[in-house]
C-alpha cells in the first residue's frame, strides 16, 4: 500500500465515478482503475461497487474508510514535520516559557529531543508563574508557552492541548498510611496544607478546590522554597496539594514521600500557547513535533477524544 493509493481511495469517495476522480487526481481513469484494483487485491476486499450513476463504498469499504483516515492524517502531519524539520536547517532561536510545577522534566526531555532532531534549532526554556507568562505573551516577549489552559488570561490563536495532569496530594508515608487510596479531598478538611506557593494562581486553584469540596484549608502562613517545603513535609503531618508529575518526581528522589491520588479536583490541561497569528518556524516544528507524537507525552489529548 502507498499514499497515492489513498489517495486515489479518497478521491473516489469524494468524486463517485473514476471520471471525475481522475480528473481531481490529473491522471487517467485507468491509471486510477489500476490504482484501487492493486489496493483492493492488496486488502483483499472489494472497496467499491456500482451505484445506478455512480460508486458507492461497500460494508468493507465503509469499515475500512476511517482507518485509511487516520493513515492520511498520519502521513499529512509526518509531511508536515518534515518541511518544518528542513526549514529549520537555517538557525533560529525561539523562547518558551513554562509554568513553575509543571511538567518540568518532560519539557526538558522535549526540547533536548527537538534540538537533536534539529541542530540549527535552539529552543530557550525557561520557568514563569502563570501570571508572567500570561503578561510575556501578551506583550509578544515570548515565541511561546507550556502553561495550564485554565489559567489562561486571553484567547490565543495557537493553544495546542497536551494533557491532563491530575492533582495528588503528597505527604509522608506515615500520614499516607492513615488515608484510603483514592483520597476524597474533604478527607483532608483536618489537615495542615502547606501550599507551594510561588505561583498565585495555582495556589489559588487548590484553595477554591478544597472550599468546593466543603472546607477552607488550613494553612501554614510559611512562604517557603520548595525544597524546604519537601524536607517539611517528610518530617511532619502537613500535606499539599501539586500536579502528579510534579510529585513523581519529587517522591522519586525522598524516600519519605508519599503520593496519594485525589478525587474531587478536577485535573489541569496542560497545553502549547503562542499569541502570535504567525509564529516562526521554529514554533512550528515544536508543533508539529508534539502533534506527530514523538514527544515525552505521546499521544495528545485532541487526538484521544
């Protein structure tokens, strides 16, 4: 099987008779003819069948159709990535922002990945709260961003979605041990919170969660760095609440932590934003890259629905 076989495939489905296929394809009927009989003996199913003036797919054409879509789309963005991957050869520099506890450590991943791919490329990654990054981008002083799509402040005309990232609770394991597993949030009402803080609106995020969930956290009134926060929360029976590959991380590097899955807080989608109608190529290929699925993430979310 080829693309210009698929091709042909859609061209057909779309025009109904080989005559106007091949005119929309530029080739000749019989070349087209040939083309769906070499796929049809490849498949081994007859595709088409004769309608009163036109063609008409059969049962196995219709169940085959949204396969060679999905074939299609997958080709047209590999396509596009590779255009992008040339463009790229002339050297650019782009700068992202990222969110403060967020998935730090894949974005990295991503970027070291992209600049391997393509050498002319530089990506300059850099770590914001939500707010500033809301303001670089209105004000265009950032190609672009990794922020949370419920806490965006405009609409932007390039917001690619990416994942859900579910809240947790992390503690001690001591503590942990006192909690089922998954942890209602009202469950928590009794407890300290000692909220990382360095990022107003997800602070703000997870108190209107717990208010939500029938209580106003008790709070410790330390603003502190979260390295302090984390030896806080091994030695004592304080808790908070962060997104889970914020944790994973953390936990894998402190034996005392404990990560405790939460329900009743919605997760947060973790998205690609650029306020520009036009972003640069270098943009694009991070795009591109992330929608062809080679990234850290995978599969994104648009694509699951």
């Amino acid at each position: 099987m080829n693309i210009s076989q698929i091709h042909a495939f859609f061209s057909v489905v779309t025009s109904k008779t080989y005559t106007e296929a091949a005119e929309r394809l530029r080739v000749s009927p019989s070349v087209l003819n040939k083309s769906i009989n070499s796929l049809e003996r490849e498949l081994g199913v007859t595709l088409f069948r004769k309608g009163r003036n036109n063609l008409l797919l059969t049962e196995a054409g219709q169940w085959l159709y949204p396969h060679m879509q999905y074939i299609l789309s997958q080709y047209n963005s590999m396509e596009r990535l590779a255009t992008n991957l040339r463009v790229t050869q002339q050297s650019v520099s782009i700068d992202i922002g990222c969110m403060f506890f967020s998935d730090y450590y894949n974005l990295v991943e991503l970027v070291s990945d992209i600049e391997r791919t393509s050498p002319a490329l530089k990506i300059n990654l850099s770590e914001y709260r939500s707010s500033e990054l809301n303001d670089l981008l209105r004000n265009y002083s950032l190609t672009g961003a990794f922020i949370y799509r419920e806490f965006l402040q405009n609409s932007y005309p390039h917001v690619l979605n990416i994942k859900k990232e579910l809240v947790v609770a992390l503690m001690n394991r001591e503590m942990a041990k006192r909690f089922p597993a998954p942890l209602p949030l009202s469950a928590l009402a009794e407890c300290t919170f000692l909220f990382m803080r360095g990022d107003y609106q997800l602070h703000h995020h997870f108190q209107r969660a717990c208010i939500s969930a029938g209580f106003v956290p008790r709070e410790s009134p330390m603003d502190l760095r979260v390295a302090t926060i984390v030896e806080l929360l091994e030695a004592s029976n304080m808790v908070t609440l962060i997104v889970q590959s914020f944790a994973e991380k953390e936990a894998a590097s402190h034996e005392n932590l404990a990560i405790v899955p939460v329900t009743g807080i919605d997760p947060l989608t973790l998205c690609l934003v650029s306020a520009r109608d036009f972003p640069p190529n270098g943009y694009i290929t991070l795009e591109s890259y992330l929608q062809a699925g080679f990234s850290p993430f995978g599969r994104l979310i648009d694509d699951i629905r």
